[in-house]
C-alpha cells in the first residue's frame, strides 16, 4: 500500500512537471506568447529544470528540444525511484525505454485532455480567450484528422476520431511498459 501511495504522488508531481515541460514546448513551437497566466506559470514551473539544460542542449529550428528532455528526464527520476522502492526488482537498463513510454503515456493523455477540453469549450464558449488559446495548441494534432472526417451535419467529428486513435496508442504504450517492467 506504501509504494501505491508513492507512486500515486511521484506519478502527479512528475506528471505535472513533465507536462509543464511538454507545454511550453507546444507554446514554443506555436509561437504562443508566454505574457500571460499560463506562461508565466509555465516559466515558473520549469524554469529551474530547463534553463540549466539550455546551456548544454540548443534549440532545432522551432523545436525547444531541452524541453522535450527535461520532461523526459523528469520521467526518467520517476520510475528510477518506483524502481529503487521496488527493491531494484527489474532490469535497470531497461528504465530509458520504460521511462520514454511513461513520456509517450504522458503526451497521449495531455492530448486527450486537450481535445475534450477544446471540444467542450468550442460548445460552451467558443469566443473566450482560453478557447483560441485551447484551439491554437490542439489545431495541430486535430487538422489531418479534420481533412480525412468530413463535417456530418455542420458537426466536426474528428476530436471523436483524434481521441479515438489516442486511446488506442495509450492502450499500447501501456501494453509495452507493463511488458518491460514485469
């Protein structure tokens, strides 16, 4: 019950930070401006991991990579940890792939999260300022399926079918970590 409640706890606070990470990578790459609420919390939260990185890792073009490996090794101190509490059952080289899916998991339910949010906001309050903030990050992930999914009735179905192939790749990077772990 103790390495439950551990891992519950290192699960939220690497989940949050790691997100955060994953976040201002979307923002950065959307040219999003951070002079707002949710940048400056964004700055806050992963300031202190990624600036050191950004001395040592540079960006690619659009592609704020120290980001992407901040929220990796953020993941990476999670099931590193999981694994010592575990009593260091389990291959140790194995940590870098469990903890690269752990990341993919990630990313599937933040993209999944942010579809239904931009969904429901696109029903309730489609002139708000959170709702192009929302649509801005999720147009993305969301235009090739708006290109294969016609309108059926004026109604957009392709959040349904994003969501849809997001639940599948969930379900595999779960299938692929539950594998490598036991």
């Amino acid at each position: 019950m103790v390495f439950q409640m551990v891992s519950m706890v290192l699960d939220m606070v690497a989940g949050l930070i790691a997100g955060t990470c994953l976040l201002r990578f979307l923002m950065q790459w959307q040219r999003i401006s951070f002079h707002q609420p949710l940048g400056q919390f964004v700055f806050a939260v992963t300031d202190w991991l990624l600036l050191p990185l950004r001395r040592v890792i540079p960006a690619w073009s659009a592609w704020d990579l120290s980001s992407l490996v901040g929220a990796f090794l953020i993941k990476w101190v999670q099931y590193t940890l999981l694994w010592l509490l575990a009593g260091g059952q389990g291959a140790l080289g194995l940590l870098p792939l469990v903890s690269l899916v752990g990341l993919a998991q990630l990313v599937v339910s933040a993209l999944s999260a942010l579809v239904l949010v931009l969904a429901v906001l696109s029903w309730i309050n489609p002139g708000s300022p959170m709702y192009s903030l929302v649509a801005r990050l999720g147009q993305p992930f969301l235009r090739p399926f708006q290109r294969l999914v016609p309108l059926i009735g004026g109604v957009d179905l392709s959040p349904i079918a994003l969501l849809l192939v997001l639940q599948i790749l969930g379900m595999v990077f779960a299938r692929l970590q539950m594998s490598w772990m036991y």
